[in-house]
C-alpha cells in the first residue's frame, strides 16, 4: 500500500475528504457516501469524536474503508480521549489493521462537545503524540523499549493558518516537523488569501500542505469551489481537504465539484 | 494559597440533620482568607444552621470552634476536649483539613462544609483565580512564569492547540489563551528561545500517587538516630 506522503509525492495534488463515524452502529451510510466519492479523492480523512461529540471510535470505519476504497485512509487520532497507552496501542493495532496515515491532533475541548462533563486526557500534546508515533515506526516505545514489530506510519499534523496571532502557532508549527509531521492539513479556511498571507508569515513549512474547504450547507457548495480552484490554480497548497459538517449530500457535491 | 467554597446550605443542612450535637470547625489559614471557612463563616453557618433545625423542629444545639490550621496536628489537638462534647464535626477546613481532623477523630462523623476548589491567588476584593495544579515537575521558568498546565485547558506544553481566536482561548472568549500570554511574556523579556525546546512527555508517575514529601534536613537528623 502506498501511503499518502507517497501519493502527494506522485501526483503533485491531492484531494481529501472528512467523514464522520456515525453515532450509533450502522457504518452502512458512511460506506456507501465512501463508495459515491471514494473513486474522487486521494484520501478519505476519518475523524474522531468530532467536535467533541461522541461517536464510533474511528479505527472501525478507518478498516473497513481501508479493505474496500481504493484511496487511501487517514485515521484521526485526538490526545483528548486517550492517553499515552491508549493512543500507542491504537496506533498499532490501525497500522496491523492496514490503516498507516494518521492526523495526531490535541482535539477540540470537551465543553464544546455533548459531554461536557466528561473528563479530559491530554496526558500527551500534538506533538508529543508526533513523538510518540515517530518512535514506534522506528520500532520503539517513549520509554526507547523495542517492539515486536514496527508499523509503518506516515504523519500528519493540523495546521490553523487564520489563528492570530500567528507566532505561538509557528512554534508549535515548528516543533510538529521536528516530531515527525510528514503533512499538514488545515483548518477549514476562510479564503485564499488567509493561506496566502499565513505562506508570507511563516515560511517554507518543509512539508505539503492540504488546504482545508469546507461547506456547511449545499448553498455553500460553489463558493467553497471557487476557494478550492484558486487555492489550486494559485499554487498555495499541496491539495485540498474538503469537509461539510457532517452533511452527506454536501459532501458530495463538493467532491463533485473539486475532486479529481 | 488553598481556595475553597461553602457547599449550599441545603446539603449542609441535610448532612447534619442527624446530629444532636455538632461543632462547626472553622480554619484560620487559607480558607479564612477566601471568606469560605475562617471563625466569621463558621459562627454564620453555625446561626444558620441553628434557625434551620428549629425550624425544622430538630433539637439541635450548633457550637463553634476555630484552629490555626486543620492540616496541622499540633493546632489539631487544641480541638480534643470540645470534640468528644459533639455527636458531629462539621469542618470547614480544605479537603487535607478535613481529612486530618477525622483520622484525628475515627469514632466522631466528620463532615465537609467546604467543597475545595484549586490552589490560586487574590485577584481582587472576594475573587480568586487558579494559578497551579501541583503537577510536581514546574515548568515556569521556561514558561515565562505562566503554568501551561493550569492555564491552558488541554495542558498543552510544546505551544498553543489550533483553537486560540484573535488570542483568546477556545474554551471561553473571556479568557486569554494561555500560549499568547506565555508567548507575549518571553517575548517582552527576551527569552523567545525557550519556545524551541521541544518538552518531552510528561512524567505524570509522581503525580499518579498521594504525594509524599520529607525535607532533607530532617531525614539527615532523624535517621541517624533510629
Ligand atoms: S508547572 Fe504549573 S502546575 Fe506544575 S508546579 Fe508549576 S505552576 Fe504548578
Ligand atoms: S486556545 Fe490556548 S489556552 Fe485554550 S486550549 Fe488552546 S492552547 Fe490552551
């Protein structure tokens, strides 16, 4: 399997689409909205407990889309509901599932979410998380113990661009390449020109960035389109992460419209 | 300092209704500077508690007693004649106050008035804020003297999550994110280089466990001896 640094590598743009877990136990509607734009994207994006909400642990879906899309699949991992233990032993048992392209991201706080009450881990940061993958695809633990087998990880990281100010953000931005990050995937993003003035501020980043467009409704659709093509024909991103609120049909449309 | 504050009424008054004779134990040290539990809030809470059992047609007699500290034995003992008087201590100590005077008392139910809150400073007249969470490894003079730990909600230490809008955390528009203040603090005291040291994981071991501390000086003094 070609993982997706490699895929960015190859194909010099790429495209790709979040899907929610469903809160309960049928995987069938996100199976088949995968099967409608799975042949469109380069990488479907699984995310995890969204906002805070709770859902289907995201490792399920991630293999299933893994045994039957032909894109790649990105597992979203957050360090709010797991620690140190937890996050190494899931990211063992996603790579020994076929699933080796991870977002490692803090995740947003649980009082934005449907369980405010609910106690949060954080026992790792991002980056720290980096740090923790990093090790185990070199075949070790973060206390240097050897494992019985390393996984082949490639890594990702989230990016906010429009957070202001800026410097703190480049910090971390700095630290999560040297934790291992391989790509960066922003948040959704308000235009081009926030990208192109973040690009101004910070640099050159060192790896390929994925422009996040997000619709939030089907009115949204054509301008988010118009964002990507400029995004794209301005040559400010490696790709394009597209996302809908967790709208089936917006989705849809907007792979429809920006994908391959 | 120890900040705490007084439980509702209600539930006090329903923990105690039992009782025939109680004492109300007031601290003079933390918990008297946050107006919550020092000898002034143990006589209001104790004439309240007075009318309420009347009230309730309860025959209840509430006295009050006040130490230095109820996290300190020899302030403790002060209390041992009053409290084999009472049928219930009703503390109004910190949660460490609290538990020492019951271990002090395992035949009297102790009882908590206080619901203790964090370790913070005064801010202004009545208003307290968090400051540190004990994490028994401080990482402040990297920091710039903010705790990421405490001030930032998610415990961030290698820099700030994506969330911040316009430097304000993503928890709460009302508060500063804490990155942006520890940011701003190495930048106007010219340590930005701080910020590039990648923090490793955190050794949480120490503070998995009931902490337990002793001072050197004292071991060295005293081991000898036994
Ligand atoms: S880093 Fe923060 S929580 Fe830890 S000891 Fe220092 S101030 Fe307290
Ligand atoms: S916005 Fe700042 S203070 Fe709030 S959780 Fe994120 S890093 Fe921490």
């Amino acid at each position: 399997m070609t993982s997706f640094a490699q895929a960015i590598k190859d194909k010099g743009f790429v495209v790709t689409a979040e899907l929610d877990p469903p809160r309960g136990v049928d995987l069938g509607p996100l199976m088949a909205l995968a099967g409608r734009i799975g042949a469109k994207v380069d990488a479907l994006v699984v995310s995890d407990n969204q906002g805070a909400n709770l859902r289907q642990a995201p490792w399920w879906a991630a293999h299933r889309l893994a045994e039957t899309i032909p894109a790649e699949v990105i597992l979203t991992l957050t360090c709010r509901d797991r620690n140190r233990l937890s996050l190494g032993g899931d990211i063992l048992a996603a790579a020994a599932s076929g699933v080796d392209n991870l977002l490692l991201v803090s995740g947003d706080f649980v009082s934005l979410g449907d369980h405010p009450q609910a106690k949060p881990v954080y026992d790792l940061d991002s980056v720290q998380a980096l740090m923790l993958a990093n090790g185990l695809a070199q075949g070790h633990d973060l206390n240097g113990q050897e494992l019985a087998g390393a996984p082949e990880l490639c890594l990702g990281a989230v990016l906010a661009p429009e957070a202001r100010p800026l410097a703190p953000q480049l910090v971390k931005l700095r630290k999560k390449r040297a934790a291992g990050a391989g790509f960066f995937i922003t948040r959704p993003l308000s235009g081009p020109d926030a990208l192109k003035t973040f690009l101004q501020e910070a640099g050159e980043l060192g790896a390929p960035i994925i422009a996040g467009v997000q619709a939030k409704n089907p009115e949204g659709v054509a301008a988010a389109a118009e964002m990507a093509k400029a995004i794209r024909a301005g040559g400010l991103a490696q790709g394009l992460h597209l996302s809908a609120s967790g709208d089936p049909e917006t989705l849809a449309s907007l792979v429809e419209a920006c994908g391959r | 300092m120890i900040v705490a504050e007084r439980k509702p009424f209600a539930e006090i008054a329903q923990a105690v209704a039992g009782y025939r004779r109680v004492l109300v134990v007031g601290c003079g040290t933390c918990v008297a500077v946050c107006l919550a539990g020092g000898e002034k809030e143990a006589g209001i809470l104790a004439a309240q508690l007075d009318l309420a059992g009347q009230l309730a047609g309860r025959q209840q007699r509430f006295a009050t007693a006040c130490v230095e500290r109820q996290c300190d034995r020899e302030f403790l003992s002060e209390l041992d004649a009053a409290a084999r008087e009472h049928d219930a201590l009703l503390s109004l100590a910190c949660g460490a106050g609290v538990q020492f005077l019951a271990e002090r008392h395992p035949t009297l139910p102790v009882l908590a008035g206080l619901n203790t809150t964090f370790i913070g400073v005064n801010q202004d007249v009545g208003r307290w804020d968090e400051r540190c969470r004990a994490c028994t490894d401080c990482l402040l003079s990297l920091t710039g003297g903010v705790c990421p730990v405490t001030m930032c909600p998610k415990g961030m230490v290698n820099g700030p999550c994506g969330g911040a809008v316009e430097g304000r955390c993503e928890t709460d528009p009302e508060r500063d994110c804490a990155w942006t203040v520890i940011h701003a603090r190495l930048s106007d005291s010219d340590r930005l280089a701080n910020l590039e040291v990648l923090v490793p994981p955190r050794d949480h071991s120490r503070a998995n466990l009931p902490g337990r501390q002793a001072h050197a000086a004292y071991l060295r003094r005293y081991s000898s001896h036994d």
